[in-house]
C-alpha cells in the first residue's frame, strides 16, 4: 500500500492516515488522503489493473486499506460502459456513453464509498458508525455495516423512498426518520451523537468515501483506454463523486499513465435544489444555502453540500458547466432511458440526459465529442414514482 498522510482540501493541515480522523481539526474542511505516487510509479506496472478481474479493490494499491484482511467488499464496481447510440442519434452526438453504477451491491454507487470507509473504519476499531442519508447511502452504509459486524444509524428524511428506507432496515440499520431534507437529517443525527459515540460517514465528514468513488475514474480511464471521455456529466448532491473521479485523473496522470488532459466536468442538479448551478454562474468559490429544497430526485435535495469549494472548483479547472433541469423533464428522461435504451434508471440518472439536452441547445457540446453520462442507481428503488407517472 502506497498511502502517505491525510491532507486538509483548503489549508493543506497533514495528519496520519493511521489514525481515526474526520475533518481537518484546524479549519474543519474535508481531508483527502495523499499516496507516495513516486513510488508507486515504480512498482506498480501499468498494465496492473487492467490485468486483474473482479471489484474495485483490484485497485487496493492505491486504495486506503493497509491490510486486505480488513477489506469489505460485496464485489462492488466493474460497471459496464453502455453506448447510448439512438439517444445520441436522437441529439446529434455520435459517441454518446453511460456508465451504469445501478450494477453495483445494493444497486447504486453508494456502494463503492461505503465498501472504503467501512473497510477502513474495521481497520481501525470501529464499532459503530452514522451517517444522514436520502436514500441510497443508507442502505450502502447499513449493507457493509452489517457485513463488518458493526452497528449503524442512518438518518433520512421522512419523505425518503419506501424502498431506501425499508432496505436500510433490513440490513439491521436503526432508522430514524425526520421532517425536512438531508440537512435536517444531519442536525438530528449531530443531536443524537453528541458524544461522539458513532463514527460520523456523512458525505466528506471522513475521507474515505471518496476514495471509494475515485475508483469510478479509474474504470472510465481502462474503459475509454486511458483516452478519457470529452465531456463527463454528473448528477450533484453532495457531489462526492465528482471530486472522486477529478482526484482519480490526477493520480493517474503522476502515475504517467494518461496526459494532462481532462474532461469538461458537468454538473447537473434540480431547478428545485440547485445550490452549485447558482454559484457557478456567479463564479463564486462556495455555494449559498438553497432554501425550500424540493425535487423528486433525493440524492440532489442537499441544499449546501459540506465540500461545495471542492466541487466548484473542479469545474473551474475543467472547463466544465452547470445546469439546472426541472423534475418533469427528469421523468421524461426516466422514460426514454427505459423505453429507448432498455436502461431503467435513478432519477438522478435520468438528470444527466436531462442536462445534456441543455448542454446541446446552448452548443456547449460539439458532435463529435465523447460524452459520459453517469446513472448512479437503480430505477427500481423508484418504481413507485414511475408508475405514477404513466
């Protein structure tokens, strides 16, 4: 293993990254755990990864897990790449992709971050753990929780789909439900664990979780042959992922196995919660608090995200956008997606196509541009709202 230290995002504050940590204790920012990459450019061949069969872990180098025995995996990752080839027809791209993360253990994403933290945290004696959820994190949390022999708490919204909630629950979670959005949920947990007596895996509050969705870039890099895609659109929340996949591209360019080109980065989020949009278009450092948050998207109903600078920031690097879409048109998308593409996808998926229907009509994407569209989950955790909808 190939791990350094731990690094403050904003003030740059080391700490070690074998012992139990949270945010940085000097300015309360997220930590991000660094790699001595040097030496792992000259022991690890680069043709490593691609060589190995199986989960994300295949990546266990540069993963933050010391000791392979404390690894807790469910085989998350390996999502397939889907070419979108009618819906792009249908908009005029000629090389328009979908990486379906629905593939994964308890059938979202969420699975790759709590598959690290977990792993990470039974490393290091961790017995119980919380974290605020709408949804998908819960479930993931509860999952691997359970599977570590641990005990968990989640806390969600009381309007949080019946199935995140019910599943949560089956997988042994206490689940406490609260009025209001995520925030709100965060608060009450913060209530609860005032002394401290569960380890906090809200979204960033650790630095593990990212760790396990950078792993989305390093499939992107293998499945687009270290090309990389032109443009990456990303449904946003917390917008975990977004930074996981930016810091992915950048260890893997220290490795000297991809250049120094990168993705447009795109952000897409509700009209009815659309923190990050707003300060991107006043190309400022941070977001505002969005009041009144409501979309039918869940993972997008976070009206601050704790790292929003980090998420900003990377679209600025990038090149990259940010736009809003309403929730009738992320139905529509729901729809499409399952009747063009035989893709039954998450709201929030659905979003992506969405956006990029907003990225065409403002000829922010060329024709011939790669484009990756990210589903993050598993449209049958919404059933309920797709049937409404016929």
């Amino acid at each position: 293993m190939f791990v350094s230290h731990l690094q403050c995002s904003s003030c740059s504050s080391e700490f070690d990254a074998a012992a139990v940590n949270s945010v940085c204790t000097r300015c309360g920012k997220a930590l991000l755990v660094r790699y001595n990459l040097l030496a792992a450019r000259t022991s690890v061949a680069k043709d490593t990864f691609s060589r190995r069969n199986g989960s994300m872990w295949k990546y266990r180098e540069l993963l933050p897990v010391f000791e392979e025995r404390n690894i807790v995996s469910l085989g998350e990752g390996s999502t397939p790449l889907v070419r979108l080839e009618a819906t792009g027809n249908m908009l005029g791209l000629s090389n328009l992709w979908l990486k379906d993360e629905a593939a994964n253990p308890t059938g979202s994403f969420k699975a790759r971050g709590m598959s690290v933290a977990i792993s990470k945290a039974k490393e290091l004696g961790i017995l119980e753990v919380a974290a605020p959820s709408a949804g998908n994190a819960g479930g993931a949390l509860a999952a691997y929780a359970g599977r570590a022999g641990m005990r968990a708490h989640v806390f969600m919204p009381r309007d949080t789909p019946r199935a995140n909630i019910d599943e949560a629950r089956a997988f042994g979670a206490d689940v406490e439900l609260v009025d209001g959005t995520i925030a709100d949920a965060a608060k009450r947990m913060a209530e609860m664990n005032r002394n401290a007596q569960w380890f906090d895996c809200s979204t960033l509050k650790e630095p593990y979780r990212l760790e396990g969705k950078k792993t989305m870039g390093f499939e992107i890099a293998e499945q687009f042959r270290e090309g990389l895609p032109d443009v990456i659109v990303y449904p946003t929340g917390g917008g975990t992922g977004l930074i996981g996949m930016w810091k992915a591209f950048d260890e893997l360019e220290q490795l000297g196995w991809i250049s120094s080109k990168r993705p447009q980065m795109v952000v897409v989020q509700s009209s009815g919660c659309a923190p990050i949009v707003r300060a991107f278009g006043k190309h400022e450092a941070v977001s505002t608090q969005w009041d009144n948050a409501k979309t039918i998207a869940s993972g997008l109903r976070v009206p601050k995200a704790f790292a929003d600078h980090l998420i900003l920031k990377v679209l600025y690097e990038s090149g990259g956008a940010a736009v809003a879409v309403d929730d009738d048109a992320i139905v529509q998308d729901m729809k499409h997606l399952a009747l063009v593409e035989g893709l039954f996808v998450c709201p929030e998926g659905a979003a992506t196509l969405s956006g990029l229907r907003r990225l065409v009509e403002r000829g922010l994407v060329g024709q011939d541009n790669s484009i990756l569209l990210l589903n993050t989950g598993s449209g049958y955790k919404y059933a309920e709202l797709f049937s409404s909808t016929r």
